[in-house]
C-alpha cells in the first residue's frame, strides 16, 4: 500500500483514508453497512427481541446510549451519535480492523474519531491526546490480527480483562498453555481462524451464539455468514482415543471439559460491580480510588466497588443457544433480586442443549422504583449532567432517560442484577482438561446440573459401582483381545 498514489498524502481525518481506501476497495463500505459491527444492531428472529449495543442494558457501565462520545471509540465508524449517518460510505471506519502498526488509536470523547494533532482534553485539564499520523498507518494496512480485535473485544465493559473473562491482552502473543489454538509459537490462529470472514460479515455473536454442532461443521470445514467454525468443524464428534470419553459430546461442551478456567493470562477479570457505592470522595475532593496490592483498581468513586478474580472456575449450566434479554421498559420487581440482564435457555432434554461453562458477572446497578424499570444513565461527557462529571445520579439518569425518549420519575434506586457470558477461548493443552473426578464427585464441577445422572456425583452407589465394573470388563476385554492378538502374530 505504500506506493499506491491515492495514499501520498497526509490526512486530516478518518473520513479521508476511507475515501482513498474506496477507490479501490469499491464494495467494502456497502459490505460493512450490513454487518452487526455497523448496526449495532440484531433481531433475534427466535426471540424477537431487538438487541445490539444501542438497544440492550448491561451491568457493565449499563448503556452505551446517551454516551456515544466515549463508546463510539470501539464502533467501526467515525461520528457515532444520536444522528449518526448509517448510510455514509465515507464513514466507515477501515483502520480500526485493518491497522498493523499497532499506533492507530481512537481515544474516548471524539465520537470514534482518531486524533491528528495534538490536543488538550478535556479542554482546560492540562492533558494532551497525541496526534497520530494516518498517512503513515495508512501506508501500512494489512489482514486482521488478534491485536487489531483486542482492540475493542479485550476490552470492552470499561477496560483489559473487564467483561468476557477469557478475553484479554495476554491473547496478544499467547503461549500454549494459555491457549493452544492461539498459541504464538504454535498453531497461532487468528480471530478470523475461527470467525471466518466472508464480505465483511463476521460470524459469531452472543446474542444467538451456537451452542450445539449437529455434526455437519466438519463436513463444511469452515465458518459461514452467521456461525463460526465449533470445535467440531476441525475435530468431529469423536476427537477422543477413548469411546469413553467420546460419550460425553452429546451431553458435554468441548469447552467445559478443556477451559478447566478463564483469566489465566495474569490479567484479573471484573466478577461484580456495584454502583451503588460510587460517589466517594477523596481529601482533595476528587473521585477517590483505591488499589489493592498488585495496583489494580477495586474502588473508584465514579463507578463503585469491583471484585477482580484470576483463574476463575466457570459456572456450569444446560445452554442451547437462545438467549434472552431483559431490555429497557420491561417491568422490574425487586423482590425477585437478581434480575437476569440475559437469561441463557435450555435444558436436559430439549435435544439442543449441552452443559456449558459461563462467566456469571453480579452487578447492582441504578433503576427507577417507581416505573420499576432499568436506566440509562449519562456517564461520559463534560456537560454538567454527565455522572463522571458531577457524581448526580438525578441529574445522569434524568439526561439518560431523555437522550432514549424514556420516561423517568425522578427517584433512583439500586438493583443487584446478573448477566452470562459463554467461555469459549483459552482453550488449554489437552493435557490440561478437567480430570474425570473433578464432574464425577460430589460436590464437583456438576453438582448443579440438573436432569442427568452423573456416576459419582448422584446417590446410587449400586449403579454407580456397577458402572465401574463394566467400564474395567470392557477395559479388560480390550486388553485381552489385544493379548491374543500379541501372541497370534509372535506364532
């Protein structure tokens, strides 16, 4: 790309590389305005439920609308707001995936636009955002990368390791042991190893993620438009040595038996956040913030109280895929505390369903008692009204529920909420998967799971010893026959 002529010259904007990137790449913009990426945006055509980041409330910092400025620094576009122009092709925003200088930044507060010149901000605070040199970025694009992902997917929810748990920076440049598809000095896969790309459209979404391959995607080899390859595109459905073992698939999630945890790339993930507690202040009168000993934040005054966690056991539940939300204007009843912000569905016996691990992330987060509803709430800008600004949640909540046409009473309280992420990377060695005591036990990793017997786990020793027995015949029978087998060649 260097000695492309459209690419001799500097630039002043996002806009401008887009423009000079279109003379060339004729379809890609049309292709980006079809994707989820774009939209933030999804229909679930099982639920209904009109989902995407402009749509749902999470726990996280609860709304990215009313905050575009800061949020639209993870959009794939420039000038992300409430007016935004879906339509523009020169919007696009092809560096954010396409950078391989790792220099291509697109700070909080300008709406999704990069910075080329230096510059105070907030104005007045003495601290300057660099500018960055797009011609040179520009100059130098290439296919995807993990880091160019992590951009925003490493860390979404506010910061590294924050929300999904097995996605963070240490996926950078992995190394075995934390993942063993990802593994820099091995198999390397990208994102797009999985999520295989076709015109933009990258499959794979935790609004309606696949939880159960039927046994055709390693017959196909490969992603499709809406579903990334599964473990059993390259594995099939017998990837074991052992039949034993190979019983479990039909039942059992590849990801439950060899993710034994998330976060173990020494980056702590967030496990709660309780708002409630926010607004302190420190002697100085600024929002105070606390540390603990490896000079991680566990308070800050304009968000509350965390709890960070490494090396996290999953929760374990019956997943098939469908996922419901709850969504802003849904009736809320505090008695019935937590309140699911999604709800993952399935069951033993459905015929969709396999026993999935999960990230269960608690919350307590501001709603309206009196029109028993979730909140958006202002957070990001330098308005008066915005919470990190003035540490009102009147005023934030007030300023939110406006920006979204929603009606607000005016009175706030706090509501304990939980959500649900799939664990489904740092996929460790094989050697490294769950022992077979650690589910077949009492008090193991299943104990919750209901609508399956598990030996070792339920209460009929009689059936489960005679498990046993017939597991060491049929061991033994092996043995024997491969004995025999032994003796016939040597005569």
């Amino acid at each position: 790309h260097s000695k492309f002529k459209e690419l001799q010259r500097p630039f002043q904007s996002g806009p401008e590389v887009t423009k000079a990137c279109l003379t060339c790449h004729t379809e890609a913009a049309k292709q980006i305005h079809q994707t989820q990426h774009w939209k933030w945006e999804y229909v679930n055509p099982g639920t209904g439920q009109t989902l995407g980041k402009r749509h749902v409330i999470n726990n996280f910092c609860t709304s990215v609308s009313s905050n575009y400025k800061s949020c639209a620094s993870c959009h794939i576009g420039y000038g992300l707001d409430d007016k935004f122009d879906f339509a523009s092709q020169e919007n696009v925003d092809c560096l954010v995936c396409h950078d391989a200088t790792g220099k291509y930044k697109k700070p909080g507060g300008f709406s999704g636009h990069p910075v080329t010149k230096d510059t105070e901000f907030p104005p007045g605070s003495g601290k300057i955002v660099r500018g960055i040199d797009l011609q040179a970025i520009a100059q130098k694009v290439g296919k995807t990368r993990r880091e160019t992902c992590g951009t925003c997917h490493f860390y979404g929810g506010g910061g590294d390791a924050v929300k999904h748990g097995d996605l963070d920076s240490s996926l950078d440049r992995p190394d075995k042991a934390l993942d063993v598809h990802m593994d820099a000095e091995g198999n390397n896969f990208t994102c797009a190893t999985c999520h295989k790309t076709e015109g933009h459209q990258v499959p794979g979404s935790r609004y309606a993620p696949t939880a159960m391959d039927k046994g055709d995607a390693h017959l196909r080899g490969k992603a499709d438009s809406t579903n990334p390859a599964t473990c059993q595109a390259c594995h099939g459905q017998t990837p074991h040595g052992m039949a034993k073992l190979n019983d479990h698939t039909d039942k059992v999630a590849c990801q439950t038996c060899h993710i034994p945890a998330f976060a173990r790339g020494d980056m702590p993930t967030k496990m709660s956040w309780d708002w409630s507690t926010a607004g302190k202040r420190d002697a100085k009168g600024k929002p105070l913030v606390i540390t603990n000993d490896d000079g991680h934040v566990t308070y800050n005054g304009i968000k509350g109280d965390f709890v960070l966690e490494e090396n996290v056991r999953p929760e374990y539940m019956w997943f098939n895929g469908s996922v419901k939300y709850t969504l802003m204007g849904d009736d809320i009843d505090k008695s019935r505390q937590p309140i699911a912000i999604n709800t993952f569905e399935g069951g033993p016996n459905d015929g969709k369903s396999l026993i999935w691990p999960v990230k269960l992330f608690r919350g307590k987060q501001p709603f309206d008692p009196v029109n028993r509803t979730l909140v958006v709430t202002h957070l990001a800008g330098e308005d008066d009204t915005a919470y990190w600004k003035n540490m009102d949640w009147e005023k934030a909540i007030a300023a939110g529920m406006a920006a979204v046409g929603k009606p607000f009473s005016g009175k706030v309280d706090f509501v304990e909420t939980v959500a649900m992420w799939p664990i489904t990377h740092m996929v460790a060695p094989k050697e490294k998967a769950l022992a077979c005591n650690e589910c077949h036990a009492r008090g193991g990793r299943l104990d919750k799971i209901e609508g399956i017997y598990i030996p070792g786990r339920g209460g009929n020793r009689l059936v489960d010893t005679l498990g046993w027995l017939a597991s060491a015949a049929i061991l033994a029978g092996v043995l024997v026959h491969g004995l025999i087998r032994f003796v016939n060649r040597k005569h």
